[in-house]
C-alpha cells in the first residue's frame, strides 16, 4: 500500500498544482527562474562538501588532528543532511514549503561562520553535523517543490536542468578552495559559504513561491507520519529507486571524501592539480545529466537508469584493475581521471532517473516526506559507506581501499535495481 492510499491520506487529485505564476505552462522564462532558485538551494549542501576538501591535509595540521578524524567532519555533514532530511520533509508538508527552508538557511549560515572558530576535530564535526541539518532544507524541499510542479518526463527533465545548475558547486568547488587556499586560510572556506547561505535567503524569500497549497497540507500527527514512512517503506516502487540512488550516491561519495588525500599523499599531487582532476571528472557528471535529458522521450526512464548502473560498473572494474597493478608514474594521474571522468558521467544518468521513478511514484501531498527519507538514505549511505574506505591499517584512505569498497556499492546499486524493477512490472502486470 502506497502513502497515499492510508486512511489519514487526503483524496488523490487530478495532478500537481503549481504555485501560482510558476507552472510548466507559463513559459520557458518562469521555469528557467525557478530552475535558477532551487538549484541555488540544491547547491549549497556539494558546496559545503566540496569546497573545503583541497585543504584536508592543511587543516588536519592545524588542528593537531589526524586526516581520518578530518573526513570524518565530512562523514558528520552527510549524516546531518540525512538526519534534517527526515525532520524537514513532514514539516514542508504540514507548513508548507517557505517557512521551514527559510530558517533552514539561515541556520546553515550561522553554523558556517561558527566553523571558522572551531579549536579542535571533534568541535568541528559536531558543527558540520549542524550545518548538515539545516542545509537538508535546500536539497529536501527543492525536490517536493519540482513534485508539487511536474510529473513524469517533465520531472525527469527538470531535474536533469536541476543538475546541470547544481553541478556547477561541485565542479567549481575545489577549485575555488584551492585558490581560496592561495590568498587566505582555510577558514575562508566558510566566510563564502556564510555568504552563499544568506543570497540564499534572499533568493528564497523574493523569488519562491508557496507551491504546496493549505488544502494540500497534512498535520503533523506522529501517527499520520509513521503510517506515511511505513507505507513508503513497503512500497517497492519508491523504495527500489530510492535504495538505489543512495547506493550509487555512497559510490560516488567515497570517490570525493577519499581522491583528495589518495591523489595528494599517495599520487603526489598538489591541491591545486587535484581540484583541477575533481572540476574535470564533476563536469563529466554535468554531461550525463545533459546526455540524459536528451535521450528523454526516445528511451525509458527505467532503461536510461540501468544504462548509467552499467556505466558505474565498468567504471569500478577498471579502477579494480588499476589499483590492483598498483598504478603509478607521471601517467597514473591521467588515467585515473579518465575513470572517475566515466563514473561521474554514468552517475548523471542515474541520480535524475532514480529520483524521478521514486518521487513520481508518490502523491504530492507526500512529497516531502518521500523526498525526505530518499534524501535521508542517500546521505546515510553515502556518509556511512565512504567511511570504509579509510578503515585501512593507517587509518587513511588508499586506491586500493577506494576501488574495493566503490565496486562493493556499484554491484549493490544494480542488483537492487534489478531486483525492485523485476517486481514493480510484475506487479503492473
């Protein structure tokens, strides 16, 4: 039974209603200013993940702290993210989508100018922890938002126009960190998050609006909200692609928590070369989402998502081979970003598809609490899954360690896939 067939459930309607001078029908001006809005939201949270990693190795000197307790800081704003996913999502869908991604922000802004005082490691995670849980807002709502205003392809579409804008924190992230790193210390880091956060404000409280209408509103009952989850649970059509994506997301992640420390200590790059290697690889992300919107229409959602977990395979095995010859040289550096260059461009056939086939298949008046737990999976799992790969004898991530724990993922992404697609069509059958 789906969410929106439980007995506190209010009646299906006819489709989403956009907010008022926002819908797919007004013109391709008002959708490009909405992609603008929720992109700079979604951006925030890779920008607090990215933007700082060049300078792991600098800060874990400063702090007189270990690399591995550094990641961990990472690991600690994942699991915040997954944390605040699950309290803000029912809160969008009994206040609506406004308030709770306002104060969210502001939170978040507040959180990043307290991480340029911290005075030890463990401070420091517990206020990335912070920052994770407000910034959940941005990544939450924004996809209750795009639910409460497309369905099907046009889903799929804007998504895809989502993360084209959104790719751009990650691909220059760690390239402007690393300059950052040139010109100041790495606290001013965070004096430009700070400062994203609040024209974040900003944009939100001028340029969106309401898109969840009162009527379509549910209370926050703790026993409405537990029927809700539990019916999203048993529902192979949400959980399926929703498993799926935090899988691959896990993949992904272990890739960006651990290539800064693998490609410095262990390749011999410098923090500038690896933020070059990571814009790179990140725009090859930004070309599947592309490749992806193009092929919308002509192939299936669910064979365009099957064809990026192929994709991711192939990746992994290759990185599999390489480490275990032990790649080394003036050539290795290349090769390896032409890898993770395939992994990230398979990844942007996977992230947009899993989450249109997960949220799609839920009622808009639950679609925050949808978004939220698929959020939640996916940070938990990519927070929780990337910290293996420094479970190593030096307590650091290497390649080795990198290429066994990313193929584990990408083989469990495909085999959940396979398995919940093969059950979501027999039972449309």
């Amino acid at each position: 039974m789906s969410p929106a067939s439980s007995p506190s459930a209010p009646p299906p309607t006819a489709g989403p209603e956009p907010a008022p001078g926002t819908g797919p029908g007004k013109g391709r001006r008002r959708t490009a200013v909405l992609v603008l809005v929720l992109a700079t939201l979604t951006a925030t949270g890779p920008l607090a993940t990215d933007l700082y990693l060049p300078a792991f190795p600098v800060i874990a000197e400063d702090l007189g702290s270990t690399e591995a307790q550094i990641q961990l800081t990472l690991t600690a704003i994942m699991l915040g993210m997954a944390v605040g996913q699950l309290v803000i999502g029912p809160l969008s869908d009994s206040l609506g989508r406004r308030r709770p991604l306002l104060v969210g922000v502001a939170v978040f802004a507040l959180a990043s100018l307290a991480c340029m005082v911290v005075p030890s490691a463990g401070v420091f995670a517990g206020l990335r922890f912070v920052q994770g849980v407000a910034g959940a807002a941005g990544a939450v709502i924004s996809r209750a938002v795009v639910r409460d205003m497309f369905e099907g392809d046009d889903a799929a579409r804007f998504f895809s126009r989502l993360m084209l804008v959104t790719g751009l924190a990650p691909l220059l992230g760690p390239v402007l960190g690393g300059q950052l790193l040139r010109v100041g210390p790495w606290q001013l880091s965070f004096a430009v998050l700070a400062a994203v956060a609040a024209t974040s404000w900003v944009v939100v409280f001028f340029g969106l609006p309401e898109s969840l209408p009162a009527r379509m509103r549910r209370p926050l009952r703790a026993g409405s909200l537990a029927r809700t989850v539990a019916g999203l649970v048993r529902d192979v059509r949400f959980m399926g692609p929703a498993l799926t994506l935090g899988l691959a997301f896990g993949a992904m992640f272990t890739y960006i928590s651990s290539f800064s420390f693998v490609s410095q200590n262990e390749l011999g790059a410098t923090a500038q070369q690896f933020s070059l290697v990571f814009a790179v690889n990140t725009l090859g992300l930004l070309i599947g989402t592309q490749v992806n919107a193009y092929l919308i229409g002509k192939v299936g959602t669910p064979r365009r998502l099957a064809g990026g977990l192929a994709g991711m395979l192939a990746a992994v095995a290759a990185l599999g081979v390489l480490a275990a010859v032990g790649v080394s040289g003036g050539w290795a550096l290349p090769v390896l970003t032409a890898v993770f260059w395939s992994l990230m461009f398979s990844v942007g056939f996977v992230f947009p598809n899993a989450t249109t086939l997960a949220i799609s298949s839920q009622e808009p008046s639950v679609a925050g609490t949808a978004s939220a737990l698929m959020g939640s999976m996916q940070f938990a799992l990519g927070g929780g899954l990337s910290s293996l790969a420094g479970l190593t004898a030096t307590g650091q991530a290497s390649l080795v360690s990198m290429a066994v724990v990313m193929g584990a993922i990408a083989v469990a992404a495909a085999a959940v896939f396979a398995v919940t697609a093969r059950r979501t069509a027999r039972a449309a059958v």
